[in-house]
C-alpha cells in the first residue's frame, strides 16, 4: 500500500466531509421545537433523508441505513480493504456475539445484527481469526455458562485482530488511535469492574492487550482507590484531566456517563489529525470515525428530544463535533 494509492479517494473525501453536520447546524436541531421538526432540520443540513418516515420514532432505521452505505462506500472506493477492516471489526465481532448467544439461548438475533461486516457461519471458509474467535467464545460460555463471557473473549480477539492490520499497513496514526482505543477501553474496564467487586483475575481476563501502556499496569490499580489512576504518568500526559473529571462527576452522578462522553471527545479531536494529512489511508479512516460521531451525535439529539429532554441537558450529553 501506498499513500500515493488514496490520492483521488482523499479529494472525494475532502467534498463528503464538507456534508458532515457543524456545530452550527446542531444548534439549530437542539433548538427545533419537537422531534419531527429536529430531523427535518437534519435532513436539510446533511446527507440523512428521514422525509419518508411517518414517525420520528423511525429514525433508527435510516440512521442504520445510512452507516451501511457509508462502509460499503468506503469499500468500494478504498484502494486497500484492510483501513475499512479496522473500524468496521467492532461490527463483525459485535455479529459474532449476537449469534453464539443466539445459538444458545434459542431466541432470534436477526433484529440485533449489523449489516456492517455480515458474518455467514455456514461457510466453510470463514477467515482463521474468526474461527479462532468463535471457538474461545464459546468455549468460554461452555464453561461457564456466563454470557458476558462471550463478550470477554471477543472483545479481545477484536482488539487483536485490529492490531493485526495496523501492523499491516503501518500507519503511524491509525496504530495510534487503536491502542488509545484499548486503552480507554481498559481504564472503562478497570472502573466498572471494580464497582461490580468482580476482582482483579476477572479484570485480567477482560482487559485487551496492546495499548500505549501495559494493561498489567493498570491492573495493579484494582486494590487502590479510582482517583490514583488520574495520577499515573501515562494517564496524565494522554489524557490530562479527563480521567479526573469524569471521576468528579461520578461522585456526583453515580454513573460513568461524563466519562464516556470525554472520552470520546478526546478520540474525536485526536481524528483530527487527519486533516493535516495531504492525502493517505489516515484520511479514510478518520472519515468513517467522524462518521461513526456524527450518528453517535444524532441519537443523543433524537432520544433526548423524543423524551422531551432541555437543551441544556441536551448540549451536556453530545459530543464533540469533527467538523
């Protein structure tokens, strides 16, 4: 792969991004009396069509429409599949939950899947690190016939195999932004699994490997109280005082919901960089992530104004904007 490669497919990436909702434009669906008049001010002012809808409450169907044809897109153009493999893995091994569950508790995981990433377990094909997947999953329920289990061995598997691709391509920035991702996801970890007192051998096991700093590092903050892992080098130069300020809030709120949100402000702004890229796989990549906020930042917007939820509520729970 070379970045020579994405030239033309970062020129038509420059013009979809100038059809990304702005800070502006969310304002005004913020600021939209009811519902049904926040998606036609959506509709107006991006790609989204929700015209065809009887009611707001539909709009999930052609949000999911729409992330879909994104992906397929991104496939279709990208001059290598392995930049859209990576973001796209959250939806395949998301599948590959859905159904070992499915499999073993009889109910139909038809209306949970993604059209992102189908996943046909009838092929006699399938690629290894599916296969490998799939069989330590199960394996794992079969033992302890615990469903987070199968969340447990998959979020690893899917973090590997992302690796895997960064380690192919050999972008600077999108090896980054992964092993940021696992590391955020592991600090998550850390939080939750320490308020659900499930000690630090199930944390072990559901930590990712990979991420800017040894998760064993982490993992030797279970016994200590959360507000030390604001204080760990690592944490403080990547993160400032996001880890801080969540942890404030959650004194406060008793939840981890201001956490998230900084988050995922922070990878957002970190996606950022990609704009100061002339052209290369980073460009596509952090299109789909800008993407991926953009739906993220319609389903706050529509939830809280079909629970007729204040504006200033509203502005505290969405997230950064790319654009």
């Amino acid at each position: 792969m070379k970045n020579e490669d994405f030239i033309e497919l970062t020129i038509r990436i420059r013009l979809l991004e100038k059809k990304l909702l702005t800070k502006a434009n969310i304002t005004r669906i913020i600021e939209a009396p009811n519902a049904t008049e926040a998606l036609r001010q959506i509709s107006q002012h991006s790609e989204y069509d929700f015209s065809s809808l009887k009611k707001a409450e539909d709009y999930e169907a052609v949000v999911k429409e729409h992330i879909e044809g994104v992906y397929a897109l991104m496939y279709g153009l990208s001059p290598d599949s392995r930049v859209v493999d990576i973001p796209a893995a959250k939806y395949g091994y998301h599948n590959l939950k859905t159904l070992l569950k499915s499999k073993h508790s009889g109910k139909d995981a038809g209306g949970m899947l993604s059209p992102v990433c189908v996943i046909d377990l009838s092929k006699d094909d399938l690629p290894p690190h599916i296969t490998a997947a799939w069989g330590e999953a199960e394996a794992a329920y079969l033992k302890t016939a615990d469903p987070q289990s199968i969340d447990v061995v998959l979020d690893r598997h899917m973090f590997a195999r992302m690796l895997a691709l960064c380690e192919e391509l050999k972008s600077d920035f999108i090896t980054e932004y992964t092993r940021l991702s696992i590391d955020i996801f592991n600090i998550k970890t850390l939080l939750r699994v320490k308020g659900m007192k499930r000690g630090a051998r199930f944390l072990s096991e559901c930590m990712a490997a990979g991420g800017l700093t040894d998760k064993q590092l982490l993992l030797s903050y279970y016994d200590k109280e959360p507000g030390a892992l604001s204080l760990i080098a690592f944490c403080k130069y990547y993160f400032g005082d996001i880890i801080k300020n969540g942890l404030d809030s959650h004194s406060k709120a008793g939840n981890y919901a201001a956490l998230d949100k900084l988050f995922d402000d922070y990878l957002v702004e970190f996606s950022k960089k990609s704009k100061y890229y002339a052209f290369g796989p980073e460009v596509l990549f952090a299109y789909i992530i800008s993407k991926e906020n953009e739906i993220r930042q319609i389903r706050i917007l529509m939830s809280c104004k079909l629970n007729d939820i204040r504006a200033d509520i509203i502005r505290e729970r969405l997230r950064d904007n790319y654009v």
